[in-house]
C-alpha cells in the first residue's frame, strides 16, 4: 500500500521519466543499498515524499530534490526544505 494512496502522482512521474529518456531509481524502505547511494551521487535530482532518510542521503550527496509529502511527518520535512533552502511548488488542483 503506497502512503496517501498516491500511486497516480508516481506513475505520472515515471511516465515523464520516459518520455524525456530519463533514468528512473525507485527507492523503497530501509535506507538506500550501496548501487542507489552511487546513482544519487550523480542525479540530476531526487524526487521523493519527503521522508528523512531520503531527504538526508539527497542533501548529504549534494543532489537537488524535489519533496512532496504524503503522510505522517513529511509535510514537516517539505516546511524544513522550503524553509532552509527555498523554493516551493503547489501540486494542481485536482477536481
């Protein structure tokens, strides 16, 4: 079960991914294993949901990240970015 049932948000970034010929890592629980801790290294950005441990491992690798928060304390942690380091994009309003 994907937090805050948001598995649309995800697959429209995928498909975006393909569209631009963009490599896709998905990471899922328990930190990121050595080969994911090498790609975050030289991504162009990390797009996640906010959780700690990514966002530590994307700011400690110098990547630019992208935070949209689904549950628990995520939003908290997407706050602590915009407020830290700057910027913040709405997602559109759904109908």
């Amino acid at each position: 079960m994907l937090q805050g049932g948001r598995y649309d948000l995800f697959e429209t970034l995928a498909k975006a991914c393909r569209e631009l010929d963009a490599e896709l890592l998905i990471a899922y629980f328990g930190g990121l294993s050595d080969f994911q801790a090498r790609k975050l290294l030289r991504a162009g950005a990390a797009i996640t949901h906010g959780g700690l441990n990514t966002v530590l491992d994307a700011i400690a690798s110098g990547t630019p990240l992208l935070a949209i928060p689904l549950a628990f304390n995520q939003p908290g942690i997407a706050a602590r970015l915009v407020h830290h380091l700057g910027i913040r994009a709405s997602p559109p309003a759904t109908s």
